[in-house]
C-alpha cells in the first residue's frame, strides 16, 4: 500500500511538474508578443495620463499668468462712438447706388457702423437689436455687394459712394 502511495505521488509529481512546464511554455513562449504588446501598450497609456496630466497643469498656469498680467485698453463704447462714423453731415451717400443694389437704410446704417471698427454684439446695444439680427443684415448686405469680408464690403461700399 506505501509503494502505491510512493507511485502515485511519483506519476503525480510528473504530471504536475510536466502541467506547469508546458503552461510555462505555452504562456511565455507562445505567446510572447501578446504580453510583450500589453505591456508596451500600458507603458504608453500611463506615458499618455502622465503627460496629459502635465499638459493640463501648465495650460491652467499659463492661463493664470495672463489673467494676472492681463492689460485693459479703454474702448469707445457705443454711447460715445465718433460723428464721423455715426453722422456725417458734410457726406452723402449714393442713394442711386443704395437703390440699384438694394440695400435698404437699416443695412446702410450697419454698414457704416462696421465701417467704424465696430463688432456685432456693439452694433447691436447702440442700435437696440439683437445680435443674430445685426448678423442678418450684415449678411445680406455683404451679399448684395459681393463681399465675403467686413473689409471688403467697407470698402465696397466706399468705391460705390455709400460710405464716407
């Protein structure tokens, strides 16, 4: 009965140690390049987190900098905006031109506020319409004169004898 006991613990040992040997080698050697890819592929996603980390650190420093060192320049605002660019009496404009495009008097008087270096959202306070509305109008009226640009259609509207 031990030599059976002796035997079977033997042939189970074997078994054992013949188990372990081929997982070894089915693991580790076959497939290699799959743990090899796992573990690159860790590396680089913690490479990733770590310099997104770093990244966005420095963005809200940098941010935090230019709050501190940030610089206002006074504005016009649209109350105390230049006669020259809300009413010139000494011009004009060519309302034959103004006619023969279309361009109505409320596209008119957006236009010769662009002209003064105004933005959408100042049009809109000093004229008492939204800002989609002004958006509207500009539009159209760079479309009538043929401008992709706030540039091009001032000065559009200046060769045509709509603006001063």
């Amino acid at each position: 009965m031990k030599r059976h006991v002796l035997i079977f613990g033997l042939v189970g040992g074997l078994l054992i140690a013949t188990l372990q040997y081929t997982e070894y080698r089915f693991v580790i050697i076959e497939h290699s390049v799959e743990i090899y890819s796992a573990l690159v592929a860790i590396l680089f996603a913690t490479f990733g987190i770590w310099l997104g980390l770093r990244i966005t650190r420095s963005r809200e420093t940098i941010r935090e900098t230019v709050v501190v060192k940030e610089v206002l320049v006074p504005t016009e605002s649209p109350a105390d905006a230049p006669a020259r660019f809300i009413a010139n009496a000494a011009f004009a404009p060519n309302t034959a031109q103004q006619q023969t495009l279309g361009i109505t008097a409320r596209e008119l008087e957006i236009l010769t506020l662009v002209a003064g270096g105004f933005s959408n959202r100042e049009i809109a306070t000093q004229l008492f319409i939204s800002e989609n509305t002004v958006k509207t109008h500009c539009a159209r009226a760079f479309d009538k004169l043929g401008a992709a640009r706030r540039t091009q259609a001032v000065q559009r509207s200046k060769e045509l004898g709509l603006l001063p």
